[in-house]
C-alpha cells in the first residue's frame, strides 16, 4: 500500500472509519464508567489491569466486550 491520504479515500470508507472509531471510544467509556465504581470482590482480576487493558489496547472493541462479558462477576450495576 502506498501513502494514502485522508482526503483520498472514498466518502463511505471515512464514514465507516469515523463510526468505528466512535464506537470504539463509546465501548471504552461505557466499561470504565461500568468498572469505576465495581467493588473488587465483582471483578474477575485486577481493577488496574483492566482499566489499563480497555484504556490503551485499540482493537476494534474486543477488549471493553470481554470485560462486558468475563471480567464481571454478576451482571448488575453496583448502586
């Protein structure tokens, strides 16, 4: 691939780039948000560990899902 420019990509490709990034970034708040106030007996692992992992690894998502999905114990908000 060459050195492709923002501006030469198609609309629809941009598009598609700028809702994945948001979906990325609101997946990410909403598990920190989720995480914050968890008490540490509700998490599976370290609640550093975790926040670190949805914070900094960008992959498409994955890792504020698996935290969704394995990294609770029980599946209510703490109130």
């Amino acid at each position: 691939m060459g050195n492709t420019r923002w501006d030469d990509l198609d609309p629809r490709l941009q598009r598609a780039i700028v809702f994945a990034a948001g979906l990325e970034i609101g997946l990410k708040i909403a598990a920190l948000i989720d995480l914050a106030p968890r008490p540490r007996h509700e998490i599976r692992g370290e609640k550093a560990a975790w926040a670190a992992a949805i914070t900094l690894i960008n992959a498409a998502g994955v890792v504020p899902v698996v935290y969704f999905l394995h990294g609770r114990v029980g599946g209510t908000r703490p109130s």
